[in-house]
C-alpha cells in the first residue's frame, strides 16, 4: 500500500470479489449525538459480515489531521478566529482526503467517516454565520470534490447531546474547547443540520438519536444496508445482522 494509515484502522476485509469502489458514509449530528459510538458498532457489524472497512475521523485520521486537531480542540486557543478555524478543519479534511479515503475507496473499502464536510456548514456556517457558498467552495476544493454516498445524520436536541456529554466527560473522558458554546450556538447548528438534510434528501437519512441506543444502532444499520444495495455493493450475509 502506497500510504499509512492513522487511527484509520483496516478492521475488516471481504474475500468476495465485489466492485473495486467502495463507499462512503458519513455521520453528522450535534456533540454527543453517539456518532462515535454509531459510527464503531456500524463499523464492527459490517466487517463482521466480511466487508473491508476503516472507521476513521475530522479533524484528524493523519499524522497531519492529528497535530491539526490538536490546535482546534485546545483550551487556550481560545481567541481562534471563525475564519482561521474553518480553513484549520479544511486542512486536516484535504489531508484525510487524498492520504486515506480516496485510496481506501480505490481498493473498494466501505469508508465510515465520524463528521465530515458537512459539520463545517453546520458549525462554521449555520452555527458562527459564515457564508454558507464561500464555504461550500473551500470545501470543495478540500475534499477535491469526493461527497459522501450516505450521510447518517443523528438528530437530537442540543440539551441531550450536551447532557451526554457531560456524563461522558465526567467519566473521564475529554472535555474540550468546543463543549463550552451556548446553547444558541447549538440550536443553530442543529438546524442547519437539518436544512442540509432537506436540501439533498438522496443523500442523507435522518435519525431520531435521542433514543436508546440499541435501537438508534438498528435503525442506523437498516439505512447502511440499503444505501449499500442501493449502490450496487454486494453484501455478504444481508440477512445477519
Ligand atoms: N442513544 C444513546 N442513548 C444514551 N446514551 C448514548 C446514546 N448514544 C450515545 N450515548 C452516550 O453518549 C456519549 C456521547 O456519545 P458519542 O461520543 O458517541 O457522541 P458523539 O456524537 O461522537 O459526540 P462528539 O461530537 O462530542 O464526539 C457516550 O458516553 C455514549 O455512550
Ligand atoms: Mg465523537
């Protein structure tokens, strides 16, 4: 293989001969919304019925991504403009782009990506008033145009999403600068989620997030398998789980 990949971990691998282009699903919602935790219980599922598959994350999923999230998420970085934060995101995006998704996509692996492109519309966009075209070009040009097949987006009040994480954070896991936006900010962002997901509605499935999360699991799967159908890759075990 021509690259390495970081924290993109090959955590599958199907025998069959199936197209040599794989697909690409995205997972978007707000903090604490379980994209993290959908996007891994997905990724196990299908590489538990022989698909090849990497799970891999923005910013970040490069040795480049890494460093990037790092100044995005620190503390005391606090003064970062909107504008220097959206092209940090684009940087760490471009990266990922060439160096790990459109390789793995060119040997035919489902791609499972925690936040992409679209979170940079939501946050930066919806959520901090930047220009929603100028940053659909800059966007483009990061991701030299590669959109996703499918994007899950999982949907939930902001005061669950955040209450969530608060639980998480204080069980010990990381707490970051950007957990502590006002709620506004997050309404905001929610919404523009939802205006995206109504703008382009072959792309992307809307899920109730709020719920337990077995069953978000489930429902998560369902609209995985069909995208999967729908484009024509073949599934191993469609009827498994
Ligand atoms: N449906 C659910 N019901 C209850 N708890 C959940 C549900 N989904 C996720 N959680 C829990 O909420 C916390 C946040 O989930 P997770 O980290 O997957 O969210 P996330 O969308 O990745 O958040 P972030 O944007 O902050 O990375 C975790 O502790 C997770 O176990
Ligand atoms: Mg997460």
């Amino acid at each position: 293989m021509g690259h390495t990949r970081y924290h993109a971990v090959t955590i599958g691998w199907t025998q069959e001969e199936g197209r040599q282009v794989g697909a690409f699903i995205t997972f978007e919602g707000p903090e604490g919304a379980g994209k993290s935790t959908v996007a891994r219980r997905i990724a196990t599922r299908l590489s538990g019925i022989g698909h090849r598959v990497i799970l891999t994350r923005e910013p970040g999923g490069t040795p480049i991504g890494d460093q990037i999230r790092h100044i995005l998420l620190a503390h005391h970085n606090v003064d970062m403009t909107p504008e220097a934060e959206i092209l940090l995101f684009s940087a760490s995006r471009a990266q990922l782009v060439r160096q790990v998704i459109r390789p793995a996509l060119a040997e035919g692996t489902i791609v499972l990506c925690d936040r992409y492109a679209d979170s940079t519309l939501a946050y930066q966009g919806y959520g901090r008033g930047l220009d929603v075209h100028l940053l659909r070009r800059i966007t483009a040009f990061a991701t030299d145009d590669l959109r996703p097949d499918l994007t899950v987006l999982l949907d939930v009040p902001p005061e669950v999403g955040l209450a969530r994480r608060r639980q998480a954070s204080q069980a010990g896991k990381e707490w970051n600068r950007l957990d502590s936006e006002e709620l506004d900010f997050y309404r905001r962002v929610r919404a523009g989620y939802l205006a995206l997901a109504q703008e382009e509605p072959a792309r992307w499935r809307v899920v109730d997030a709020a719920g337990p999360l077995d069953s978000v699991v489930d429902e998560v799967w369902q609209l995985v398998r069909a995208s999967l159908q729908a484009q024509g890759l073949k599934l191993a075990g469609v009827t498994g789980r």
